[in-house]
C-alpha cells in the first residue's frame, strides 16, 4: 500500500505540550557514505552528548542492502570515536533504524517520509546531481509542515545549476528552512573571526586599502586523496575547497560589521562582500594556479602519485591544488589583493588567515634589520591568533628583530558539524550558506574553472611531501601584483 507523507492535521497531533522538547527526526540520505562516517555521526554524536537533541531519532538512508543491526553499529562506532556513549547517545543509537531507498523515486522517499515522527530535519549527503533529482522528486510529492533541509557542499556544479536547485528548493520550504552546509562555519576559529574583528578597536582600524598589502586564506595538508576518488577525482581542490571553504572565510575576513549576529544581518554582510568580488585583473589565465601531486613521502609514508590512485581517471586532470587571487571590489578593500590557496599531500600543514600590511611610510635613519612587514595570523588548525611584528631586538638597541606574539584560542563546545547540525534542529541559519550567495561563490571561480578546462592554465606537478610548485602565487616578486 503507499505511504504518504504526514498531512498537517497529523502533524499538528504529533506536537508535544508547550515546553516539552520537540520531537526531530534526523533522515540522513547517503547514510552508508565516507561524509557520514567520518564527519557528520561524530559531530551527531558530541551534539546528542551536550544535551541540545534529547528527543532525536536517527533514521539512515542509502542504496546500499543494510540492515538496523549495520547501521547502528556505524553509529555506534561514529559516536564512539569522539567518546559519545553515555545513556543519551546509546539510546539514539538503539533506536536508530536504516531504511534501504532509491531517493531519487518518489514511493521510496514517501516511504522515508512515513518513517519519521515529529519535525523532519533531512540531511543531503549526496552527489549535487543525486541531490538535484531527490530534491525535485520531494517537490512533487510534498514535505511534512516545518521540514528543514540540509544540504553538503558541493551545492550544484556551476552557477545555472545552482540557480536551478534554488528554484526546486524554494518551493518545497521557505529559504530560512534550507541549511546550505559548510562546516568551516561551524569552526571556533572562523567564527572567532567576528569576535577578534568587531570587539577590539585595535585591529579593525587598519584593516583596509590603506592599511593592508594582502591578505592569504591557506589551506594546506599532508592528507592525501585518503580513499576519497569517488568524489574528489570529479571536484579537485578548487571546487572543493576554494569554492566553498576559503571563500566563506574571505567573506568574514572582508565583510563590514554587521549590526547584530542575527541571520539576517550577518548573511547580509557577507552577500555584500561575494557580490565585490572577482578574479583579479579579470585573468584567470595570469591569475590562476593548479597542480597536482607525483609520487612522494609525507610523514613517513610513501605515497603514490595522484594519477596512480585507485579509482583515478589520469585523464580528468584533475588538481589536488589550486590557487586564485581575487579582488574584493569594496571601498575598504580596493585594490588589495585576497590568495586563496588548498593543497594536499604537502610538506607541512598550514591553515591559517593571513592579514599582511604595508610597511610604514619611512623607518627612521639609524634603525636596521627592518625587512618583515607586520602580519596578523588567525589559524585554523591549531585555533590560534599570532601578531609578527618589529620591535628592538637584545644586544643593539638600534637593530630591528620580528617577534612572533601568539595566543591559543579556546576549543568550541561541539565539533564543527555539531555546530551546523545544531543550527538545524533549532531553525537558526546564521552558519549556512544563503542561496544567493552559493550562487555567486560558482560566479566567482567559473572563469577560472573555464580557463583550466580550455588548458590555458598549465596543470603543474609537485611531489608529495614537497611544499608544492616553486612559482607559487602566494609568494609574488616585489613589485609583481598590480592593482585590477
């Protein structure tokens, strides 16, 4: 007999009494896939710890022939791994049921729907054409009242696709019920990015045009492809990470203060700044970087050129690093050129913010040793906050040295996708992506994206374990960069 999705009547009579916690169910599609492993049940789990959740119920989804028993034992062991498993979360992990479904057939996600109890919060862990087609699939069978969406990045491939997965979404609920996830928004150290911005006259001041040489987001590791060919070798490093990642950070390293933190005005703030920004010199070809990595040993471990990989087409070419300098077309960035860089397989990891100014104006006669600029370090991994400037050194009093000041900031209460899920299941998306400007994140890298498919931009090759192409664009000749 078919299901059909709770009507509002039935919905309505689920509800519990004013003050009791809301029942959710969680519906995770792609449940049986590497995302939900290794990122999502782990941040599910600290959050169910913390309390936030205490009437959740998990129900997975997948093509994959699972059973209850199997998933509950890939949660149980998610949760396990960052030491979830006290009563709260074992009782999740009890109930917790695995429902074998094709998403993209209306009769199996009515099924799904049918299955779930009070609001319905469904997560996306999905190929963005899988979740194109279970999304306009939804659409036409309709949502539980209040259902909230989450879906993972990458939201489309390209702009026109987007666009179009906006126009389904946007009649299956309201914009402020879909959850555009990038969990770098739910990093401690990203969003400390306000706080360090916005609470402390020092700093704000002089973070302009008239202050600033440049700015560099780096997102640099020694991981390698780490079994992820299925996905990766279809995205490479700039989709993967630029796209979305690096310039969610640019947008809160560029942005104006926003009155409140408020959804409405902090997504605002960062609209204003994606909207501004651009290839540099409009070049993608002069402006542009990709590589990809040779066989080479990281850490101790020897590893095997990228286009060695299992479940690697050589003939993609795709990068596992991209480099782009943008500019930020706004009266307080003018001119200022922003690198966004991400690699992996390299020397050492390096994930950090960095705000680089210009030099005075003129060091005083009989002052030496001057040659570092001041650089202000907001790191991702370790969360820390590091201050390089000059002062006199020991010995000659007259002779400049650059100390490297440094402080730790504090670890979040939850992992960053337990900061994101815990955005969903309250209904605030303060740390999701709106949808015009995931549409604007595409505008900015499709030249470069164009570029690279044309092979007018050279794909370079480093080995791994080195720290990537000598001619990076994040160390520039003197003089090289010229305004747009």
């Amino acid at each position: 007999m078919e299901t059909s999705p709770p009507s509002a009547a039935e919905f309505a009579a689920d509800r519990p009494a004013p003050g009791d916690p809301v029942p959710q169910t969680l519906l995770l599609l792609g449940a049986s896939g590497d995302l939900a492993a290794r990122l999502l049940l782990p941040g599910l789990g600290r959050l169910v710890a913390s309390g936030a959740q205490p009437d959740l119920t998990l129900i997975g989804s997948g093509r994959d022939d699972w059973d209850d028993e199997r998933w509950r034992r890939r949660v149980a062991d998610s949760f396990a791994k960052v030491g979830a498993d006290g009563p709260r979360e074992t009782e999740v992990v009890r109930a917790a049921r695995y429902v074998p479904a094709d998403v993209t057939l209306e009769e199996d996600l009515r099924r799904l729907l049918a299955a779930c109890h009070g609001q319905v919060v469904i997560f996306f862990a999905l190929p963005p054409a899988i979740t194109a087609r279970a999304a306009a699939a939804l659409a036409r069978i309709g949502l539980p009242p209040g259902s909230r969406l989450m879906l993972e990045k990458p939201f489309g491939t390209d702009a026109v696709s987007a666009r179009s997965l906006n126009d389904i979404l946007a009649g299956l609920v309201p914009e402020d019920q879909v959850h555009r996830i990038d969990h770098f928004l739910g990093k401690s150290t990203v969003v400390n990015i306000l706080g360090l911005r916005f609470a402390n006259r020092i700093f704000e001041p002089v973070l302009n045009a008239a202050h600033v040489a440049c700015v560099d987001i780096v997102f640099d590791e020694t991981l390698g492809l780490e079994g992820r060919a299925g996905y990766y070798d279809g995205a490479g490093a700039l989709v993967d990470m630029v796209q979305s990642h690096l310039l969610q950070v640019l947008a809160l390293m560029a942005m104006d203060a926003p009155p409140t933190l408020d959804a409405r005005d902090l997504r605002g703030r960062k609209a204003q700044v994606l909207r501004a920004t651009r290839v540099w010199d409009d070049d993608p070809v002069r402006w542009s970087r990709r590589a990809r990595y040779t066989t080479g040993e990281v850490d101790g471990r020897r590893l095997p050129a990228y286009a060695d990989e299992p479940g690697i087409d050589p003939a993609r070419g795709t990068e596992t690093l991209a480099e782009v300098v943008l500019a930020v077309d706004t009266w307080r960035w003018a001119g200022v050129p922003f690198r966004l860089r991400s690699g992996k397989a390299l020397a050492g990891t390096r994930k950090e913010a960095i705000v680089t100014f210009k030099q005075p104006p003129r060091v005083p006669t009989g002052l030496t040793g001057y040659e570092q600029p001041d650089r202000l370090r907001i790191g991702f991994g370790p969360d820390r906050l590091g201050l390089d400037v000059n002062v006199n050194g020991p010995g000659n009093p007259l002779e400049l040295d650059q100390v490297h000041l440094m402080a730790d900031f504090g670890p979040g209460e939850l992992p960053p996708y337990g900061e994101v899920l815990r955005g969903a299941f309250e209904g605030d998306p303060t740390l999701s992506v709106r949808g015009d400007t995931a549409e604007d994140c595409w505008r900015i890298v499709e030249p470069v994206l164009k570029a690279w498919r044309a092979g007018t931009v050279p794909l370079q090759e480093y080995p791994a374990g080195s720290p990537g192409p000598n001619d990076s664009l994040l160390t520039p000749a003197p003089g090289e960069m010229r305004r747009p």
